[in-house]
C-alpha cells in the first residue's frame, strides 16, 4: 500500500498470481505429520479465530499433537523492488 493510502499495482498482480497458494484452505493428514492451510483475513482474524483453527486440529487429530504456526507474507526486496510470496 502506498503512503497515500491507494494500492501498488505490482502488489496486486503479486497477490494474484499467488492466490492459489495464499487462499486455499488445505488439510494433509499423513501417519507422522498434518499440515492444515487456513487463509486469513486482515480485518476479520483475531484470538478467537485462531482459537477455532486450533479447536479444528484438535478434533482432527488422534494422536498427541505439537502446532508450529507460520505466515506467508508479501514481501517486497528493497534493492530491485521485485515482490515476492
């Protein structure tokens, strides 16, 4: 987002070509690991939110469980300006 509030156009084809790995929603439950994708809203995600993720994982899982959280973030390289996911 611009200074002045509008959007950069570079972050909008970015964020568009990237919408398949950013917004869907993913479940993989294998013998040792389960990786679950949950696409989040700026506006909209807060603790009880997150909270109902983890209650979802919990139901999913049979076994004893640890959560690793990470987030995928537009980043943009400050040298050649290239954005990137």
């Amino acid at each position: 987002m611009k200074t002045d509030g509008s959007q950069d156009e570079a972050w909008k084809d970015t964020y568009h070509k990237c919408a398949r790995l950013i917004l869907a929603p993913k479940e993989r439950m294998g013998n040792i690991r389960g990786t679950f994708n949950f696409p989040i809203d700026n506006l909209k995600f807060d603790k009880e939110t997150f909270l109902d993720y983890l209650k979802h994982i919990y139901r999913k899982s049979q076994k004893s469980f640890k959560v690793n959280v990470s987030f995928g973030l537009l980043l943009r390289h400050v040298e050649s300006n290239d954005i990137k996911y």
